[in-house]
C-alpha cells in the first residue's frame, strides 16, 4: 500500500507563495482591464462629491438666510406689540381722563341740584 505523504513546510510555503503571486498577476490584469472605468469612475465620485458640498454650502447659507428672515419677523413682531401696547395705554389713559371729566360733571350737576334744593326749601321756609 502506497503511503500518503504529507508536503514539507518549505512545500507549503512555495505553494503559498505560487498562489499569492498568480493572485497578484490576476489583480494586475483586471485592474489594467479596468483601468478606464477607474478613472471614470473616480471622476464620477469625484463630481458628486463636489455637488454634496455645493448643496450644504447653499443648505446652510439657506438657513442663515432663514434664521435672518425669522430675526427680523420676530423685531417686526416686538416692534408692532410695542405700538398696539402704547396706543392700548393711550386709550386706557384716555378713557380714565373721560371718566374722571364725567365723575367731575356728575358730582358738579349733583352739588348744583343739591345747592337749588337747598335753597328752594330756605325759600319755602322764608
């Protein structure tokens, strides 16, 4: 019966050296077969990776846009609360300043019939 034998470690590592080489001669002639593709490729890549840092500089120069729009949206806001607080205050103060003429009248009218009262009853009493 015919023995098995088993390869040496200087076999094995040959083998493995033969093998890593024909894997690199493989490797060699794809990557030279796609040699054009590769280069349109990476220009591809290249193209679209311009365009993404395009569109985050107009992103973010849109969102400063946006944030400065809202300032003055929100200025405007306090701007216009101030007036219609100030013209409220004006018509409160006003309507006080009315009422306090009218209290005024009211309390001159009633002294004026209290005083002809007065002397309506001394007249009776003469």
């Amino acid at each position: 019966m015919k023995q098995f034998k088993q390869p040496s470690l200087a076999d094995r590592r040959d083998m493995a050296t033969k093998a890593r080489q024909a894997e690199l001669q493989r490797a060699l002639t794809k990557a030279a077969a796609n040699a054009p593709k590769l280069a349109a490729q990476q220009e591809a890549r290249r193209a679209a990776s311009e365009a993404r840092a395009a569109r985050a500089v107009q992103r973010d120069l849109e969102k400063k846009k946006a944030t400065a729009r809202q300032a003055q949206a929100e200025e405007a806001k306090k701007a216009a609360a101030a007036v219609a607080l100030k013209s409220e205050q004006e018509a409160r103060e006003k309507t006080q300043t009315e009422n306090a003429a009218r209290d005024v009248a009211l309390k001159a009218r009633q002294k004026a019939d209290r005083d002809a009262r007065y002397a309506a009853r001394k007249a009776r009493q003469k």
